[in-house]
C-alpha cells in the first residue's frame, strides 16, 4: 500500500510540477526508482538514481538500478561502467550477487555473452538462497543458448599402468614367415622392455571451440576448431625397464578444423548431424599422420523417454610415421531413461579398414554399454560403462592365421555433486582394459584413474 501511494504521489508530482515540490528520503528515493523501474519507466528510474548518486557517489543500490536502466534503454556502455561501480562497492555476498546479476545482463546486452556465462557462475557463487541460485542458473543457460561461442576444455594428471600401449607378455613370435623358411617353425623371443607395458603418469588437455554462424528455428552451422596434448612421465620401475626412453617420447597431439551443420526432422522428434573435420597428428614430437573424417549420425526419438541413433563415419588417414588406411564404421545406439531417473544406453558399432599395407586392414565389432544413476550415492553421481570388442586382422606377420584380438573394458566415473564451486564439480574417473591376442605382443592390459572437472548446468 505504501509503495501504491508513493507511485502515485510521484505520478502526479511529474504530471502536476507546478502543484508542489515534493521532497524525498533517501530510502524513499530509491524505494521510488525501483517501483519505476519495476513498471518499465527506466528514464525516470535513471534520473531518480543519478539523483541519488549525485547525493551520495558510493549508493550501490543506486548504481545497480542506474545500470538496469541503462541497459533496458540500450545505453550499454554507461551500464557497464555503473555495474563496475557496484562491484566495487558490494561488500556482502547477496550485494555481489545483484552486482554480477547485472554485470552479465549488460555484457549479453553487449553481445559479450562468453564473459556473461562467466559473471552468471560467479552469481550461482554468491547467491544467498537457493531461489536466486535457481535464477542464475536460469539466466545461464538462457545466455549460453545465445552464445554464438562454445569452448569446452578438459585436463589430465592421473596413473596409468601402460601409456605405451605395450604387451601385458614377456615373450612373443617373430615374423613366421621368416623364422618358418630359416628354421621350419616359429621362434619365439623375449620381449624387449620398451615393447612391454611401460606405467606413469599421464598429462595434458584439450580444447575444443565452436562457433555457430548461422542458425534457425531448425538448422544451425558450426565451425570448429580443436586443439589436443597429452604426455607422460615415466615411473622409476619404467625407467628400469627401458633406459634411455622419456616419457615425451610417447607424447601424442592434435590440431584440428571442421564444419558441422544440425538438422531437426520428423517434426521435431529427430535430428540430423554431419561433420567434417581435417586434423594434423604428431607423435613423440614427431609428425605422425594427417587425417580427413566425415561423419553422419541421425536420431529419433521414439518417445519421451527413448531415444534411438543410426550412424556412419568415414576417415582417410596419410600417414608420414604410419600406413595409410582408409576406415569406414557404421553405428547404432539406444537410449532410455527410466522411470526411476536412471538412464540407460547400448550401442553397436562395426567398423572395417582398407590400406595398401595388408598388416593394417582388419574387421572389428563392438558393443557398448551405459548406465546412469539418476540419484546420487554418498554425494557422487555415478556413471558405468561396459563394452567388448572383436578384431580380426586377415593378415600378420607374425601368425600365418592372422590375428585376432578380443577386447573388454570398463569405466567408473563419480562426479561429487556436493563440492560446488562457481558451478563446476570435481570428478574421478577410473577406467581399465584388457585385450587378448593370438600373438603375445598385441596383450594388452591397462589401468588408469584421472581427475576432471564439469559443469553443473
């Protein structure tokens, strides 16, 4: 009732100036530019916190409706500079709260929507309740729908027991062809120690950017761009295993550019994906191969809850320190989400290769599994993932039957939901391998555990 009276003692006031000259408190002054600006009179709104201002430089209250009214009248640049001042003044986590609020509305009303998601996970930082943290989350995802920029980066510091994809055996068979002319059988040999699985500690990140140029109600086109590094520090028992290698010698990374274009389809129940992408590799410092992949993936939704994925990618591989190959793979993948919250996925993929190189073409099926907790255990959300795969190589140099490889693995990753800040949780992710192959080289066992970040919303 109060705040209805004074909006109407100041309508009339600003209507009727010659009437009366009406004088204000200043709690009352502000109490009048927020009911203005609350109405969508931002000009009045302006001038009643400048009057403000004028009176005391350091009104925060007044530099947070200050800049609300600049920005709703398009007046970016002053905003800006009036919600830097309230920053400046914020002194309690609720004032930094309104203080960001406001920062990231100009900043998107600037077109600066990246360093706008970044003030919004400053005001989930700061928010005093659960209901503003809400709204912040909001307001983030409302901008990063906007953002024609996307950057996801990723890093690694974690144990692994075989970061040269070495054999799990101390013995295997020399090229059978060879050793049957010289000597009427296979021999068979000791492996050497940088042949074997050599442990340590793996490092390094990854970054991928996109940017969207065209978009509409159905289609959006992307260019993007990736950039990968990961190396290795070799532990003292890899040391003693093979001397004189570095872990830098098994560093591996990417550069990568591409082109994606989305489709949504059968009246919105589906999408279609296709991406092109040309990349450079280099390995132990080394140029390694350069590559050109296209892909194609078309989902539908069957139902609220169920998802299905039909696939296809291509890649031609040119290599300088490896074969050429040539590689097709056709994929297919079922998602679910319970009625419990918990979501499940299985997917079947098979994939065939072709090179001038007989030893590099094989034939490979593999499933894969998912499983998804909807609630968390102890504080962690979980994440499970199964899967086998069956290799056949027609040809080997070192079995006259070629070679086959069967492989199973799994991964655990735990993202601890209650350890928040600005918006990310921290997570650990336990992954393990074994391949066994009808050549003693190629058995491979492998162990690691790596620590991440992820975004909350």
């Amino acid at each position: 009732m109060r705040q209805a009276v004074l909006a109407a003692v100041l309508g009339v006031a600003a209507a009727c100036p010659a009437l009366s000259e009406v004088t204000l408190s200043a709690d009352s002054l502000r109490k009048a530019a927020s009911i203005s600006l609350q109405q969508g009179d931002v000009v009045r709104a302006q001038a009643y916190a400048e009057a403000l201002l004028e009176r005391d430089p350091k009104d925060l209250t007044a530099h947070l409706i200050r800049a609300r009214a600049l920005r709703d009248q398009g007046k970016v640049t002053p905003a800006r500079e009036a919600a830097r001042h309230a920053w400046a003044l914020a002194e309690t986590d609720a004032q930094r709260y309104s203080a960001a609020l406001i920062t990231a509305q100009v900043l998107s009303s600037m077109g600066k929507r990246t360093r706008a998601q970044f003030w919004l996970r400053r005001a989930v930082q700061l928010a005093p309740d659960t209901r503003l943290e809400a709204r912040a989350k909001r307001d983030f995802r409302y901008v990063r729908a906007r953002n024609p920029w996307s950057t996801q980066m990723s890093f690694v510091l974690a144990p692994n027991s075989n970061i040269n994809n070495g054999s799990a055996q101390e013995r295997s068979y020399l090229n059978y062809a060879v050793t049957e002319a010289l000597f009427g059988e296979p021999v068979e040999y000791g492996l050497s120690g940088s042949a074997q699985a050599l442990s340590g500690l793996e490092w390094g990140g990854t970054l991928h950017a996109r940017y969207r140029f065209a978009e509409t109600p159905t289609s959006a086109q992307d260019l993007k761009f990736g950039l990968s590094y990961r190396s290795f520090i070799l532990s003292s028992g890899a040391r003693n295993q093979a001397p004189g290698l570095s872990g830098s010698d098994f560093s591996f990374g990417t550069v990568s550019f591409g082109y994606g274009h989305r489709t949504r389809n059968f009246q919105r129940k589906g999408e279609l994906l296709s991406d092109l992408e040309v990349g450079q590799s280099w390995y132990g410092g080394a140029r390694y191969a350069s590559y050109l992949r296209g892909s194609m993936r078309q989902t539908y939704r069957t139902s609220a809850r169920r998802q299905l994925s039909f696939g296809v990618n291509a890649e031609r591989l040119l290599g300088q320190a490896t074969p050429d190959v040539d590689t097709i793979a056709f994929s297919t993948s079922l998602t679910e989400r319970f009625s419990s919250g918990n979501i499940g996925y299985v997917g079947l993929a098979f994939e065939t290769t072709h090179s001038v190189n007989a030893g590099s073409e094989y034939g490979e099926i593999e499933l894969r599994s998912g499983y998804v907790l909807g609630k968390p255990v102890l504080g962690a959300a979980l994440q499970i993932g199964l899967g086998t795969a069956w290799r056949d190589y027609d040809v080997s140099p070192h079995a006259r039957g070629g070679r086959q490889d069967t492989r199973i693995f799994a991964d655990l990753t735990a993202t601890f939901t209650d350890f928040d800040y600005y918006g990310f949780n921290p997570s650990v992710t336990i992954t393990a391998s074994r391949t066994n192959s009808n050549i003693g080289l190629f058995d491979t066992r492998r162990l690691g555990v790596s620590l991440g970040i992820k975004s909350a919303f």
